[in-house]
C-alpha cells in the first residue's frame, strides 16, 4: 500500500511490516468483512471497500493491524499474549460459563487491541509528518482521533457485553460483576497507554 501525498512524495505501508508478512485487499462486502490480520498466514487483510468509504482516516485502521504485526513478531512475550487468548477463547467454547475465563479472555484482548491501537496513533502521526500531511486535514481535532480508536475498541466492548447478556446461565451477581469489569476494559480514556 503506498500513500501519496500532493507533491508525489510517497510512504509505502508494507515496509512496517515484519519479516515475511504480508497486505492483501479483497472487495467482498460478504462474510468477514473488514480489515484484520491474520498471524498463522502473516498476513494483514484490507478491505477495499471500506478504504474508498472511508478514505484517509481508513489508514489508521490499516496501521492498527500492522501495529498487530508487528507487536506479535517483537517478542516471545507478546506472542504469548495472543497464543494465550485464543486458547482461552478456545476453553470458552467449550466451558461458556466459566466467569474467570471470559474475564481472562477479555483482559487479554483488550491490552491486545489498546496496544495495537497505540502504535497505529504513533505511526499515523510519524507517517503524516514525513509527508507534509496536516493531521487535521483527516481528524480535525487529537480528540476526534482518539474518538475513531475508541468507537473500534467500544465495538470489541459491545461484542463481550453481548455475549454475557446472550448467556443466561450466569447468576445475577456473576453477570453484573462481568458486564462491569468488560466495560472498564475497552476505553483508552484515562489509560496510561493511551
């Protein structure tokens, strides 16, 4: 992906990426949609549909999964953290009214995406200052930037409350512990990595 600016100075995406990874771009609306990375085929996906809609705040969500690219290759460590969370996605399936786990499990993504987001932002502005951009041509304002991060890390927030809401099973006290504990999770507000 190469990024133009009005003088044809251009920054080309994939040279964040890590070692033998990956972009591809599909336009199916069909499915699942949207841009996401997929870190057993080291590839990040784009959906071109959504670029065009929503043009070039669309980079940042294209920078948040190369952000996940390439916090996955740093370390063992951060490897771990993504390995854990599918196992522990895995152990839900099969024991979908263990609390601890979907706490766990929520835990685990939410530093996950807050992490990824947090580099995207910095990457957005370092891309944006190389090529001349004015950050305020795209988010007039840091805020309406940070509200973009924050309406994608809502959706993961809404997702989990759902599932517990879908979940009947659980007592009382449980679901209204968890529903708390999910809504602190997904918010960059008043986080120190925001």
């Amino acid at each position: 992906i190469e990024i133009y600016n009005k003088d044809s100075k251009k920054f080309v995406i994939n040279s964040l990426l890590p070692k033998d990874w990956r972009i591809l771009s599909y336009t199916s609306l069909e499915g699942n949609t949207g841009t996401r990375v997929e870190h057993t085929l080291k590839e990040v996906i784009v959906n071109e549909i959504e670029a065009r809609n929503e043009g070039w705040q669309y980079l940042l969500s294209v920078l948040h999964e190369v952000g996940h690219a390439v916090i996955y290759e740093s370390s063992e460590f951060q490897k771990n953290l993504y390995h854990t969370g599918d196992r522990l996605a895995e152990k839900l399936s099969a024991f979908p009214d263990d609390v601890e786990v979907r706490k766990r499990m929520e835990s685990r993504y939410s530093k996950i995406e807050r992490d990824a987001w947090a580099w995207a932002i910095r990457n957005f502005r370092s891309i944006l200052n190389m090529l001349g951009i004015d950050q305020a041509d795209i988010f007039s304002s840091n805020q309406e930037l940070r509200d973009y991060a924050n309406d994608c890390l809502l959706s993961y927030k809404e997702g989990g409350r759902a599932w517990v809401e879908r979940n009947r099973w659980f007592l009382e006290e449980d679901r209204s512990n968890l529903l708390e504990y999910i809504s602190k999770l997904y918010t960059t507000k008043g986080n120190k990595n925001e």
